[in-house]
C-alpha cells in the first residue's frame, strides 16, 4: 500500500510525510506530483499552505487539477485535505479577493475577524495560532480514540464553512465565528489544523485516516 | 475562549549540539538536541524554538541535519533562529522539518527580505524577531529601541513602530525579547511586551529574563503576549514544562494540559 503526498510545490510536505511514516511504518509514503504515482495510491493526502491564490495556480501549473477532482470523486480512494488543502475543497475563497476553489464541497472560506475581543477585552489575534480545542459534530472514523474537545495545532487567517451541516466534522469559535476546522464527505476528511503537529492527538487522526476504509 | 497561551522551551545550539547545559533529571545526554526535544515534548510543551549560534557558516549543514532528525520524532512546532539571510536559508529549513523561521538582524538590515520571505512561503512561517532596549528616561514617556548583535549596537529604529512595519511586510508572529532583560532572571519587560502586543495584529512571544512561574503569568496577564519562552528556568530542571503550565491555569490562563 502506498500513501501519496500531492507535491504541487506548495507546503511543508516533509513533516506530514514523516508523522504517517510514524504511525504507519509498513506502508510508503511518497511526495510525488507524478500523476500515475498518485492515482496508482491507495490513499492520497493534500496539503497546502500560504496563500490559496497561489495553491490554486499551483495546482494549475502542475496539471494536477484534473487529477485531483477525479480523486475527489472516487468514493472509495480514501483522500485528506489539510491546511489550506481543506479551504480548496470548499467553492470559493474571498483570499486574494476572491479565488474560485475545486468546489467538493458547497461552502466558502472567510477571514477571521482581527479586531475581536475575548471576554477579558484583550484583542485576537489572527493569525488564529496555537492549540484550539476541535469540538466533534458528527461521528467519524477519523475522530475514533480521540475525545471531543481535544486540542490540535491551528496556524490560519481564513477559515472554512460548510454549507451542508452533514459536511460538518468539527469546529471551534474563535474570534465571533464558528469555523467548520473538519469537513467530510465520502472518502474525503480535510482539517484546517495540523494533524502532524498535533502531537498524539494528531498521530491518532494519522493513524485513523491510514486505516480508514470508506 | 478556547485558544491556549503557548509555552515554548528555547534552545541555543552549537554545530548540531544544545549548548549551555541542559541539566534536567535522567537525561542522558543533555547535549543531543533529539533527545532534549523529545523530552520537552513529554513535558507537553507546546512548541520548540532553537537559536541556531553556530559561527562557521559550513557547519551550518549540521543544523539541518538536526532539524530533520527531531522532525522525525516529534510531532510539535520546531522553530529554527539564528543566522538566517536568504530565502535559500529558510527553504533549506523547511524543508528540513522546521515548520517557521525566526529572522533577526536581517530584518533589520534589509526589511525587504521579511516581505519577500513571507510572500514565498507563508506568513504563517516567518517570525521576526524583535531585540528592544528601554532607551527612555525615568520620568519620559517610555521608549524603546531595537538593538543588534547581542543587544550592542542600536539601530535608532522604534520597536513598536518596527514591530507595526514588520507585520505590514508580513510578519505572522514576533519575537520580542528584552534586551535589559535577557538573562536577569527578573521577568519579562511587560512595559515593551504589552506596547508591541497592543500594537499588532498578530500573535506575540514575549521573551527574555524569565525566572519564575509568576513572571510567565505576568508576561500573559499584563504583558499580553500569546507565548512566553524560556530557556534556564526549563533546562535546569527547576520546573518542568508541566508544572508551569499548571500553575499558569491555577491563574486562570487557558493552557493545553
């Protein structure tokens, strides 16, 4: 079994390709952008970070655009978004003003509001950075072993919502908004936070994601 | 609010080694950086921040090295400072396992850099680092400067005002450390920390002069930072991560526990 990483010249792929080698030292993790190589995989990640105008037209560039719908709609290739890889399953972002996404999932991805207060009236920061306390909305396999409100590390602006309750993971508040941080559908799970940053918690979504069979 | 306060263990490493003694219970080499990593992370630590003070620039492979051989065991944020020039540098790093880069005095000599650093990889990967100095009198109005190498040589440059510039060419965090403070043992500035923390947008570590859990609260609760970093209080094994992180949420600061 092999696990493909979609190299589109976009992220830090070497950290999340080493947190799956960790829980998962039997299977071979492989950074490719090698179209044949990903769709020959039997589980696919796609990453993403910095800004989503870019990640798109990177995804362009390297014709992999194509592939990666195609991916999003076999049902039984198991494939997880993270970071900004999560925003660009949604229809649209209002980044970059205004980026028309791989539209998976009806929904749209907005800035966090930076002059919020919290309750002791200091301001928020955004970037939204640290460890936030994911709240489970539905059940999922990716959740198993892992308790509602466990704490993942989050390092992010722009936030996804799904218009579709169903497509609704998880989520935390943050600065007057709810953001929708785990979005499913099928075989697709995508979060905002960083699994392989997440210590446990996050090696044990890894470790879900990797035996996931939808 | 639900968003911890982040505690972060600093680490100064030499050609690949942790230098200025790490001395906590049961390590048994308190020189290899994968080892200390490692057991920062069992005390919970919410990220690692290595300052990187190796002077010969070939030996600089050794830090990547490192980098790669604690990215493969712990799973946290690694943060890499030290030395760092060129968008080369920063790939290199990254590439390597680190997850930001923490940018000091090239800031300073060539603010372009920050901005094209953070358009090539992501705000969300550049710290700049904010070395200030108190340069006020007694009775003025406080003022503070940004300084470089170690603290010796002043730029002129207003540190909340170079603080505010930093993020406008894209800065997703910032470092601030005291440099009256740095190595006292009598707290965080809180005067420059709340000043520059006010004055930002983004999150801010306060840094420098650390010598209690009480002055890991202050930095928090009247200093207003998001992160408090520390290094001898840890590595000597007066406390553990652990117990500064409760006795941080016994004061009703939100931690991860």
């Amino acid at each position: 079994m092999t696990i493909a990483i979609i190299d589109y010249g976009m992220g830090n792929l070497h950290s999340v390709a080493k947190a799956i080698e960790h829980v998962s030292p039997d299977e071979r993790v492989t950074i490719t952008r090698d179209a044949r190589a990903i769709k020959g995989a039997s589980r696919v990640v796609l990453p993403g970070q910095g800004a989503i105008r870019d990640c798109m037209g990177e995804l362009e560039r390297t014709e992999l655009t194509g592939l990666v719908k195609e991916l999003l709609s076999d049902a039984s290739k198991p494939l997880l978004g993270i970071c900004v890889g999560q925003q660009m399953l949604m229809d649209k972002s209002e980044e970059n003003g205004g980026v028309r996404c791989l539209g998976y999932m009806p929904g749209r991805v907005t800035r966090f509001d930076d002059t919020a207060l919290d309750d002791q009236g200091q301001r928020l920061k955004v970037p939204h950075m640290g460890w936030n306390r994911v709240h489970q909305h539905h059940m999922h396999p990716l959740w198993e072993g892992i308790p509602t409100g466990e704490r993942f590390y989050f390092v992010h602006s722009y936030f996804v919502q799904a218009d579709d309750d169903a497509h609704a993971m998880g989520y935390i508040d943050y600065a007057g908004s709810r953001a929708h941080v785990a979005t499913g559908r099928d075989a697709v799970f995508a979060v905002q936070f960083h699994p392989e940053k997440s210590a446990d918690a996050g090696l044990r979504l890894l470790a879900n994601f990797v035996t996931w069979s939808p | 609010m639900t968003l911890a306060k982040r505690i972060i263990p600093c680490l100064d490493v030499d050609r690949g080694r942790v230098v200025k003694g790490v001395n906590f219970l049961g390590i048994r080499d308190a020189g290899d950086p994968v080892e200390v990593a490692r057991r920062y992370n069992e005390q919970n630590a919410d990220e690692i921040t290595f300052l990187d003070i190796t002077a010969s620039h070939e030996a600089r492979g050794t830090t990547l090295d490192m980098v790669s051989r604690i990215a493969g065991e712990v799973f946290i944020p690694l943060t890499v400072g030290g030395g760092i020039r060129s968008c080369d540098n920063i790939r290199a790093l990254l590439n390597a396992g680190a997850d930001k880069v923490s940018i000091n005095t090239a800031a300073v000599t060539d603010p372009d850099f920050v901005y094209e650093a953070s358009q090539r990889f992501g705000s969300q990967c550049i710290v700049v680092a904010i070395d200030a100095k108190r340069v006020s009198e007694g009775g003025e109005p406080p003022r503070w400067e940004i300084f470089t190498h170690g603290g010796r040589r002043p730029t002129g440059l207003d540190a909340v005002e170079w603080s505010r510039k930093m993020v406008d060419y894209g800065a997703g965090e910032l470092l601030v450390t005291s440099m009256d403070r740095d190595g006292t043992r009598e707290g965080f500035d809180l005067g420059v920390t709340r000043a520059i923390s006010d004055a930002v947008s983004v999150p801010v570590i306060a840094s420098g002069g650390v010598g209690s859990l009480d002055h890991l609260v202050a930095g928090v609760k009247e200093g207003g930072a998001d992160a408090v970093l520390a290094a001898s209080i840890f590595h000597f094994g007066e406390y553990t991560i652990e117990q500064a992180k409760q006795y941080m949420a016994a004061q009703g600061i939100e931690m991860r526990l």
